[in-house]
C-alpha cells in the first residue's frame, strides 16, 4: 500500500477502477496473497492466488497467475497481506462439523467470492483477521462480497451496496402482486391470506385470526411481522410457498 502526495492511502488502484466497471465477465485474479481458505481439504497457502468469476470463486491455488494474461483477468497484486474468508464458520473453527461438505464460508472453487484482505502481520488467525474489519478498518485492503468490492484500502468502495435503512419500512402497495391470496397447506389445518395492502391473516385448524400482521415480499423471500412483535420468515418454491414446516399452495 502506498501514500499519495495529497495524503490519501491508495492500494492496487488501477485494479479498483478495472473491476468495478467490469460487468461480470473478465475474471478476477488475486495474486501472490497467504490464503486461509478454512477448507479442510486445501488448508492455508502462501504465495498463492484466488481465481473469481462474478460472484464464484473459480481457483484457488499456486500458479493461477501464469494463465492471467491468456484469460484477460484483472489483477490485483496482494504481496504482503492475506486472504480470509469475510464470513466466519464458528462451528467449523470450533470442531463441529464432521464432513468437509458440511463446511460453510470456506475459500473453495464453486463456494460465493466473500473474503477479505489484510496485511499478514494483522492475520495470526481467521477471527483475528476479521476482527480487523471492526478494530482496524483503516488497515483492510480489500472487502469483497459476491464479487463485488464493498471496502479497499480502508474506504468505502464509490457505488457499494449499501445496507437497508434502520426500522421498519412502510406498507407496500402490492396491487396486482401474483403471490396475493390465500394459501392454504396440504393438510388443510393452515390458510394463510395475503392482501394487496401488506397484511395477512392466517386460519389454523378453524381458528380465525389466528395471527395476524405485516408483509413484506422480496424476490423469492416473504418477511413476516406480527402483530404480536414476532418475526417470521417464508420462502417461495415455484408455485408453493413454505414456511414453518407448513408447505402451502394458493386455492
């Protein structure tokens, strides 16, 4: 990392620019990093490289870097610093999980491109490392999630993701929104109404408003909050909507 004549801290930023003005398809090369995959199988390795593509990781390993040139990749020179995932396997670090498939947040091929970068001496560990992210966050060189940079070299990224505002947002209009209705599961015990103005109602064994409460429907998800103060959550599979065991259908 290098300091400009104006003060401002600058890592690897010819690669920034190049990547986010890349629309998904060069591939990405993070070189000649020390990579803490936390995949039980390939371990920790040093002078080596991660291979993304979009939100996938593709490689990971030693020597990528001789195909850069063919495959047109953009790269980004990591001497100095390491490479951990940015989402923390807590029961994987502790021992918990008896199957490398079992094996969540770990730098492997075909896993999501979520990691971080930060310079060696601040990367004893994993949760070392990501502790930097709260500690130190002046020192973190790279945040990326699904493939896209949040965070380089301490700053935020121009055009990140941004998080949802705090607090509860307002009632939907959901006139004309296919998933209104009422759904009803296999065994007739749970129908649940959703209507055009954010609110459901659900029946269960007969028993009128059961519950009752605020939705919210984003993409294949549904966020529920009840009127009681409780959240819940639902998901929709093609035509049928699941959610708290219950598999339900529209009537």
């Amino acid at each position: 990392m290098t300091t400009t004549d104006t003060g401002t801290v600058s890592w690897n930023p010819e690669a920034l620019d190049a990547i986010v003005s890349n629309d998904g398809g060069r591939p990405v090369l993070f070189t000649n990093a020390r990579i803490m995959t936390m995949d039980p199988l390939i371990g920790t390795m040093t002078g080596a490289d991660i291979l993304f593509v979009g939100p996938l990781i593709v490689g990971v390993g030693p020597a990528i870097v001789t195909a850069a040139q063919d495959d047109n990749a953009i790269v980004v020179d990591c001497t100095g610093t390491t490479v951990v995932p940015a989402v923390v396997d807590t029961v994987a670090l502790a021992g918990g999980r008896g199957r490398r498939s079992d094996h969540v947040a770990t730098l492997t091929p075909g896993n999501t491109t979520d990691f971080l970068v930060v310079p060696d001496e601040l990367a004893a560990d994993v949760p070392g490392a990501v502790a930097t992210l709260t500690s130190r966050p002046e020192q973190v060189r790279a945040l990326v999630a699904a493939g896209r940079p949040v965070l380089w070299a301490g700053t935020d990224v121009p055009g990140r993701i941004t998080a949802p505002e705090t607090g509860i947002p307002a009632a939907p209009d959901l006139t004309g929104n296919p998933r209104l209705g009422v759904w009803i599961d296999r065994e007739d015990f749970l129908h649940q109404e959703l209507t055009a103005d954010g609110r459901y109602d659900e029946t269960r064994g007969g028993r009128r408003h059961a519950y009752r409460g605020r939705f919210w429907i984003d993409g294949d998800r549904i966020d529920y909050l009840d009127d009681l103060g409780f959240w819940a959550y639902g998901e929709f599979r093609g035509d049928e909507l699941h959610h708290a065991g219950y598999v339900m259908k529209q009537s």
